[in-house]
C-alpha cells in the first residue's frame, strides 16, 4: 500500500517536547533582503547574523521553540532502526501558487547526532504505510547540532 502522501509538505507544527503546552509561539525576523531564493511556507530556515537567509527581503514569522516538534514526510522508507537518528531534510521547494514547502526528510542523509532533524516516532496518520515513501514521521531540532 503507498501513503495518502505523494509528495512532501515541508514541515507541520505537532506539541512539543514532553507534554508541554504547545503555544506555537512564533519570533519575528528579518530576512536578508540579499538572499534571492523564494522561502515557503513550513520549509525549514536558517540564521545567520540575526537574520534569516533565505526569503525575500521582508519579516519571517518562524517556529523558534527548540521543543517544538514537527510532522513530515519521508523522501524513503525509513526502517525501526532509523528512529532517534537525525537526518537532514532534501533541499526546500514548493508551489509559487499555493506558498507550501514540499520538502522532505532526508532518509538517505542520516547520522548519529549530525544532521538537523532528530527522528522521534511515526506520526498518528491512519493511513501510514510503515514500509513506504512520504510516511509522516515526526521530528525535532537536534539540539546538538545547533551548538556546534
């Protein structure tokens, strides 16, 4: 059976870390007016000297709650084992009609404790199929990596 999914849907505010409320308080930021690659709506984003560093020239409203948890989808069959290894996700995209990300997990692009995203358990989708592509899975920022 393949998922309901057949494409990515960037990523999904879910709760947060251990049952706290889940306010989804976003922070406003300015985006670097220099950086010319469109930024969609549920895409992860990046920070550089206080600003964000891909959009238009205008203010972000993003999800800074290093908690927050997410659901996405997978670009690959993500087996048991890959649980609570981190992973990147695929490289930002989406529609210019609708705004929405497409992006997707990066199965294929996995470490201990090195890439972005740390995967914690199958998201609660009746229709996930455990053993195909664009499963919701949900995730969370690896702390460890934004340190580094």
């Amino acid at each position: 059976m393949a998922n309901r999914n057949t494409q990515g849907f960037g990523l999904t505010a879910a709760g947060t870390l251990g049952s706290t409320p889940a306010t989804s308080g976003q922070g406003k930021y300015k985006i670097d007016a220099g950086y010319a690659t469109t930024i969609f709506n549920g895409g992860a984003v990046a920070s550089a000297a206080g600003y964000i560093v891909e959009g238009q020239g205008i203010d972000a409203f993003v999800f800074d709650n290093p908690q927050q948890q997410y659901v996405v989808a997978t670009d690959a069959v993500v087996a048991q084992a890959g649980y609570l290894e981190t992973y990147d996700m695929n490289t930002s995209a989406g529609s210019t009609t609708t705004g929405k990300s497409s992006a997707t997990l990066d199965i294929g692009d996995t470490s201990a404790d090195a890439a972005s995203w740390r995967l914690l358990r199958s998201a609660e989708d009746p229709e996930n199929d455990e053993n195909a592509a664009f499963r919701s899975v949900v995730v969370v920022a690896n702390l460890i990596e934004l340190q580094n």
